[in-house]
C-alpha cells in the first residue's frame, strides 16, 4: 500500500499501528465484572479491510455476542457496528486517522445493548519515534441518533483516549497501553479506563500475521462502569 507509515515499515504488521489499514480477523471473548457486582460477557467477530484504490480508507465490521447476569439470560446477538476509518496524513513522523462509526440497535433484548442507534466519531493523531514506539492521542464522540427504546436514555459521551505502543524486544511480541477518560453529557460525570493488551504472534499455517492476545482492563474514578475485566483472543492481520 503506497501510504503505509515509513518508520514502521520494518515492523511486522499485527494491527497496532492506527495508520495501518489491512484486512483483519478477530476473535475474541472478554469477562467485564460490573461496579453493581454483575457481569457483563461479550463474545466478538471482527472483520476488516481497506476499500478504495489508495489504501487509505478502511471498513471495520463487528458483531458482538452478549451475556449478562442480568435480564435476557445465554448469550443473544448485539449491537451490529460499521466503522469508516480513513488516513489523511502519513508521514515517517508521524499520522492523521479519522473514524465515524454507526452502531446498531440490533440487540435482541434489552441487556444486550444501548436500545437505541449510536453515532461515534474520531480522529487520532499519531507520533512514530526512532526508538519505534507509537503514541496516538485520540479524541471520541458517541451520540445517539433518533429516540431510545422506552426505559433507556440517550446516549452522549466524549472519550480522550492516549494509545500507546511501546517497541518490545521480541519482534514477535507486541503490547498497547491505553489510558481513556470518559465525560457523560447526559449525567454530567467524569470517568477513567485503564486497558493494557500483550499478544504474541504464532504460526499457525493460516494466511497473514496470527496472534493470541490477552487484555486486563480496569474501571477509574467513582462513576466508573465496571471494575475490571479480562478479554483474550485471536486474531490474523494481512491476508
């Protein structure tokens, strides 16, 4: 792809680079254990590539399966999401990602989603260093479209989230860091997340870049949703 970030193209490419667009596979299962003492399990499909002739504009598709210990008992279909993502500006220095992404009131029960349509919108700026570590502040907008589903409420959140990829040792090795804070317009509250991500790539015969990875979360501050979980899953990267 003629954009692709110069300062990292010596790296093997295993989805952590934002200026990245390549066609993309996961698999994966995460445990959020809740601030009221529920849980909340999501089992998701990920899929991704790059539409256009350039390389720059990318199409994300996920659909989560979604189990609670509350409501709707078993697992039940999600909110449906499709996400645009588009490169603006790539240099060996650094990157300009934007993103608008539609999320679907498609849930087959209540517990299982927003009850109502969500509109998220991005933008990241990302640093490439010499030492080959990223750093990618990004700025998140998620509004609801149209009237939510009776009971639910409407759905404004502003996210700052800073991304963070260090440069390991281990070419096979990768790891994120990715602090967030979150400001509720509709309760007026402040909130923080702390998710860290290491994966480690395998050969498993199959077409692009494989890795398992496994991601610790942990909620911050008092108006958080959740105290912690743990996601660990699959994914290929380049096929």
């Amino acid at each position: 792809m003629p954009f692709v970030a110069l300062a990292q193209d010596n790296k093997i490419d295993n989805g952590t680079d934002p200026t990245k667009l390549s066609s993309s596979f996961t698999l994966s299962y995460e445990n959020l254990r809740l601030v009221d003492g529920g849980d909340l399990q999501t089992l998701t499909l990920k899929y991704g590539t790059t539409i256009g002739t350039d390389g720059r504009t990318g199409l994300n598709l996920k659909l989560p399966f979604v189990s609670t210990s509350f409501g709707e008992t078993g697992f039940g279909v999600g909110d449906f999401s499709v996400k645009i993502s588009r490169v603006l500006t790539i240099t060996p220095s650094y990157g300009i990602i934007v993103g608008a992404e539609a999320v679907f009131d498609t849930a087959d029960a209540p517990n299982r989603g927003a009850g109502v349509d969500v509109l998220e919108l991005s933008g990241a700026y990302a640093f490439f260093f010499k030492s080959g570590t990223i750093l990618a502040p990004a700025l998140l907008h998620s509004m609801s479209i149209g009237n939510p589903d009776p009971g639910r409420q409407d759905v404004s959140q502003t996210t700052f989230d800073l991304y963070y990829v260090p440069k390991l040792r281990n070419p096979k090795a990768y790891m994120t860091v990715d602090p967030a804070i979150i400001y509720d317009w509709e309760t007026d509250k402040f909130s923080g997340a702390l998710a860290v991500t290491y994966g480690q790539a395998v050969d498993l015969g199959l077409a692009g870049n494989e890795s398992f990875f496994i991601k610790p979360s942990i909620g911050i501050g008092r108006n958080r949703g959740a105290d912690f979980g743990i996601e660990v899953g699959f994914k290929v990267v380049g096929f």
